[in-house]
C-alpha cells in the first residue's frame, strides 16, 4: 500500500476509528465509573442516540453541501425556530379549524416552506450582492432570531396536537420516526452529492471557483439551491422535533449553528470548500452525540462536554494539517 | 453643482456611508424623540457600549489581520466569572491580576494554534468558544458568582465609578480606543499587522514574522477581553455563567458596520468605534420610541448588509454582483 492511499485511508476512517474508540471507553469506563447498572452499549440506549442526534445531524447535512460548495450558514439555529413556531402556531389558527387532523400536513408544509423561503433569502443575497455568505448569514442569524421575537413576543409558543405526537413517538421496525428522518435525509443527500450534476458542480465550484467558471458552471444558482436545501432541511429538523415535544421557545436552536458545524468538520469537511462527503459528516453528528451520552454516562458533569468537544474539534484540525501537510510534500518529490 | 458629478456622489456614499447612515439615523431619531440627543442619554449608550466596545478594539486587530475570534464572548464570561470567585479568595488587588493573567493565557493558546501551527482560526476559536465555556462552568460549579460583601469593596469603581463627571467604563474605553489606535496607525507593528493580513505571503517575503504579529493580535485581543470582563464584573458585582454569550457576533457586526473586511488587510480602530456607537445607538433609539429589543435584531441585520454591499459595491465599480 502506498503512502498516499495510507493517508486518505487515515483521513476517510478517522471518524468512524474515533467511534469506536468512544464506544470502547464509555463501555470500559462506564464499567467502573457509571452509577446505573445499564450497559453503555444496551440497544434500546443506542435507538436513543440516533433519535436525539436526528436534530443537529439533519441540518448538518444541509450544512455539508454549502460547506463543500465553498459557503457556510450562520443561519440555522434563527430558522429552525421560525419554523418550528410556524408548525405550532399554525395548527391553532382559525381557518384551519374544520380540518381536524387535516391540519397537520398544513402546518407542516407551512413550516417547511418557511424554511425554504428564509434559505432562498439567504442565497439571493450572497448571489446578488455578492456579500460574503460567513456575513450575510451572520446578519440574517440576528435578523431571523428578531423575527422569531416579533411573532410572539418572549412567550413561548405551545401547542400540543396527540396524533402528531403518537407519530413523532412511533417506532417502525424498531427505529424512531426522527431516526427514519435523518436516514432518508442523509440517503437523499448523498445521492445529490454524489450522482447528479448538482453535486458535482457544488464540489467543483468550492474546490476552485475561477475554474468551475471558465468551465461554463454557473455558481449562482448553485448557491442558491444550496441555501434552500439547508433552509428546508433546517425546518425539517424543527419538524420533527417540535412534532413531539410540542413547545417552542424563542432562545431555542441558539448554538445550533456551532454544534452543526463542528460535527461537520469532525467529519473531514473543508471550511475552504471542495472536499466533504456526508457519509462522514453522518459519522461526526453521531461521534458528538455519542461523547455527550458516554460522558453523561460515566457520571462527568455535562459542561465537561463542551470542554472536550472544543479540544477535539482543534485536536482533529491539527491531524488533519499534518496528515495534508505529509500528502503535499509527497506530491513535490 | 459645478464638477460634482454622479459618480463622485456614488463614490463619497460609498466610502462614508456608513457615517452618513449614522447621521440620517441620528437626525430622524431625534426628531421622533427629543430625548434622544440629550446629554444623559448619549452618556447612558456610551456606557452601555463600553464593554460591547472594548473587545471590538481587539478583534479590530485580529480581523485586519485576517483571522477570526469567535471564542470573545465565552472568554469575557470565564474572566468575569474568575475575578467575582478570587475576589472573595484573595482580595480584588491580586484577583484582577490574576484573572488578567488567566484570560492572556487563553489567548496566548490562541494565538499559537492560529499563529505558530496556523490552523483555520474560525474553527480554533469555534473550538475555544465551546472548551472555554466547559471551563467556565467547571470552574464554577455551574452556580453564579456573587461577592459576599458588596458594600465594603472598592472593586466596583471599574463599573459603576465615575472620575470628574465621566464613568469610568466609558474612560477605559476611550483610553484603550486611542492606545490601540495608536498602535494600529503609527508603530511598525501596527503596519506589520495590515500587511500580514493584506497579503500574508507578501509580508513573509519581506520578512514580516506572521506567526508572531498574529499571536500578538490574540494576546491583544484576550487583553481587551479581561478588561471587559473587570468592567462586567464590577458593574453587576455578581455574574451568570453565561454572561458572554452572543457577544463575539455582536462585537463582530460592530467591527464589520465599521467597514473591517473579513478577509484582513482592512479596518480602523476610530471605525470600529463608529460601528460600535452605530450599534449602541440604534439599540437606544429603538427603545426610545417604543420598540421592543428585538427589533433592533431585525435593523442591524438590514444596516449590516447594506453597509457591507455599499462596501464591495463601490470596489467592484457595480451594484450587482458579477456572479453568473
């Protein structure tokens, strides 16, 4: 095996190898340090982990193709709770009243829509403007959380509808209904990333921008359809979550944004763009997850969690410098 | 007007129009509320913008000089929670030291990984502003901070003190406003900063050493940061741990109001103070005539677009961007 390949081996299985590493230390650890007599690896634990990593590992899909696509999103935190306030106040909206449980695809496609529209905002600034995305969306974060204040003041918005709660709560073939919904959101953005046109435009023009336009790419629309995607998949998130939970307040999905994109780049996703791949991405939502459970687990106070998951995130952009660092100077000899 | 054509109108709005934004605003302000330009309430927003106002100095610095920190809001909170806890422990003359200390050596971690081992600073201080609110907490045990006895210590006089009229945060902010500009416009490392962050490579050839004028915009940086930290602490006497939250977007809208590009190479010191009274006083005059707080969320996001598309508008010569 050649140097090289060892590399991207290295770089393509870190995140996966450093899964298996926290499972083998919570379930040591755990052992020795855990106050409940519950294995760390019990299965029904495990269907849990995937249930409460579906918020942040959905949008974190969205947030990999605009990374790739040389962009970031500041933004997804402000929109996930529009939306979520959206699908809650509007089930309890007058003239949806004679539709019973009709209501729900309603508010759901209202909900989500206003996600798409708050994303298509996002994209035709920093396609029109030309304003760097970083800005733009740092802007429309502070503009889209006031947003979320003017519609209903500091209240928190509640409303609490049983057959969307019985449906958020269902397990089909064992998997819960928010499991199911990053499934199919990583399996349908893979293939966008992978097998259409689109993605593989979104990579070329992240990877060199100058490039993709001298090779007839138009990079606007791209942009543009990326911004939607994480928009819907941002008010998707929300769906599912708040489907169950049922109240909404205005602080909520503060932070996201910085949880999001740290599993991103625990993924291997490159902040300059051109290289990322979901499957990766999949691996990072799931190690983050993963390490506040086992570290909940063997009794640490949660707020050692973000401690560590601050060191590592450096930790991992420090080996990933070397790793490259190694992959270029072969490249010169 | 004789000479003055369209394109020189153009030109000026976009070269100052953040200041002639500032000043419209401040006019119809005015004229919806009388209030707004009296004394007392320009004193008030000046105060209150003083510690928003002195972490911009420093990320002034880290911004011209091409780099990001996001890691200001959960550092002043570290600093804030570790001056109230050792000032009960060992007395405020040796805590402020101490906590000083403390937070330069946070930035000073900073500044290695960015500038020594030149990793991607978003995602360093991304990381820091998650590591350092987990240290904060473990630090304190989760509980707020509080001094026992708020009524025999001096230590308040950072916050709440005045000297000859003026309160003494709006003094420590126009005292580090003229050092730091000072040193950004008129020393050799001042220039060495912009030239790292106009062209990095540029100044390596030249013999700029990167490494260590980047470190140095961290230290700066964490310096200004525990000082706001002292003026938070000695204003409220007891703090949450959360008290720094938000605050790095904040300081990072005032610093790009102030017309800073992201990419480095760009800003001022006097700038960011603009950006920072921009901000101060939109939040003031919103609440004078009778908004609630967060609609100055959904303003500073319109003015902050604006300001930055006037900005790269008037480089490129168009208004439209020339993405296809």
């Amino acid at each position: 095996m050649q140097a090289g390949t060892l590399s991207s081996f290295l770089k393509r299985g870190a995140i996966w190898g450093f899964i298996v590493l926290e499972l083998i230390f919570f379930t040591v650890a755990g052992e020795f340090l855990s106050l409940s007599d519950k294995a760390f690896m019990d299965v029904d634990n495990m269907l849990l982990l995937f249930k409460q990593s579906a918020p942040i590992g959905i949008i974190a899909m969205g947030m990999t193709i605009i990374m790739v696509n040389g962009n970031i999103d500041l933004s997804v935190g402000a929109t996930y709770a529009i939306s979520a306030i959206v699908l809650l106040d509007s089930m309890t909206w007058p003239v949806f009243a004679g539709l019973g449980d009709w209501v729900i695809p309603i508010s759901w496609g209202l909900a989500l829509l206003t996600g798409i529209l708050l994303g298509a905002l996002n994209g035709l600034i920093v396609w029109k403007t030309g304003v760097d995305a970083f800005i733009v969306t740092l802007g429309s974060m502070l503009g889209y959380r006031g947003l979320v204040f003017m519609y209903n003041g500091e209240q928190p918005t509640s409303h609490l509808n049983w057959t969307l709660v019985d449906f958020a709560e269902a397990q089909f073939l064992g998997l819960h209904t928010a499991t199911w919904f990053l499934l199919i959101v990583t399996a349908l953005i893979w293939l966008l990333m992978n097998r259409t046109v689109h993605g593989r435009n979104a990579y070329a023009i992240g990877d060199n921008r100058t490039a993709a336009i001298n090779a007839g790419i138009r990079v606007g629309p791209h942009m543009m359809i990326n911004f939607v995607i994480i928009g819907f998949l941002a008010a998707l998130s929300a769906v599912v979550f708040y489907s169950e939970s049922g109240s909404v307040n205005p602080n909520d999905g503060e932070l996201y944004e910085l949880w999001v994109i740290t599993a991103v780049v625990l993924g291997g996703t490159k902040l300059t763009g051109g290289a990322g791949s979901i499957v990766s991405t999949f691996g990072g939502v799931l190690a983050i997850q993963l390490l506040r459970k086992g570290l909940a687990h063997i009794g640490a106070d949660t707020e050692t969690v973000n401690l560590v998951i601050g060191l590592i995130l450096i930790a991992v952009l420090f080996l990933d410098r070397q790793l490259n660092i190694k992959g270029k100077e072969e490249l010169k000899v | 007007m004789a000479g003055l054509t369209k394109s020189d109108i153009g030109g000026f709005l976009a070269r100052q129009g953040i200041l002639v934004a500032f000043a419209l605003f401040i006019i119809g302000f005015t004229l919806a509320n009388a209030r707004f330009l009296a004394p007392d309430n320009v004193m008030g927003v000046v105060r209150s913008s003083a510690i928003l106002g002195v972490i911009a100095l420093g990320v002034t610095f880290v911004v011209i000089s091409g780099n990001l920190d996001l890691s200001v809001g959960s550092m002043m909170s570290f600093s804030t929670i570790v001056v109230l806890d050792l000032h009960d422990k060992i007395g405020p003359a040796l805590a402020i030291p101490a906590m000083f200390a403390m937070t330069l050596c946070l930035g000073a971690f900073i500044g290695f990984l960015v500038g020594y081992l030149r990793l991607n600073s978003l995602i360093v201080t991304l990381g820091m502003l998650s590591a350092i609110h987990g240290l904060t907490l473990t630090y304190s045990g989760g509980k707020n901070m509080d001094i026992a006895d708020k009524e025999g210590t001096w230590f308040g006089v950072f916050g709440q003190g005045e000297l000859l009229g003026i309160p003494v945060p709006i003094l420590l902010f126009v005292l580090l406003a003229s050092l730091f500009g000072l040193v950004l416009s008129k020393t050799p490392y001042g220039r060495k900063v912009y030239a790292v962050g106009g062209n990095g490579t540029a100044a390596t050839f030249s013999g700029i050493r990167r490494a260590r004028i980047v470190f140095a915009c961290y230290i700066i940086s964490s310096f200004c940061v525990a000082t706001a930290g002292l003026i938070q602490a000695s204003r409220s006497l007891g703090s949450q741990n959360t008290v720094g939250q938000g605050l790095e977007l904040e300081v990072l809208a005032a610093v790009i109001l102030g017309g800073a590009s992201l990419l480095g190479g760009s800003g001022t010191i006097f700038k960011t103070v603009i950006g920072v009274l921009i901000l101060g006083f939109i939040q003031n005059g919103l609440l004078l005539v009778g908004l609630q707080f967060y609609v100055q969320f959904v303003v500073t996001w319109v003015i902050i677009i604006l300001a930055v598309w006037l900005d790269v508008a008037a480089k490129r010569g168009k208004l439209w961007s020339t993405i296809a």
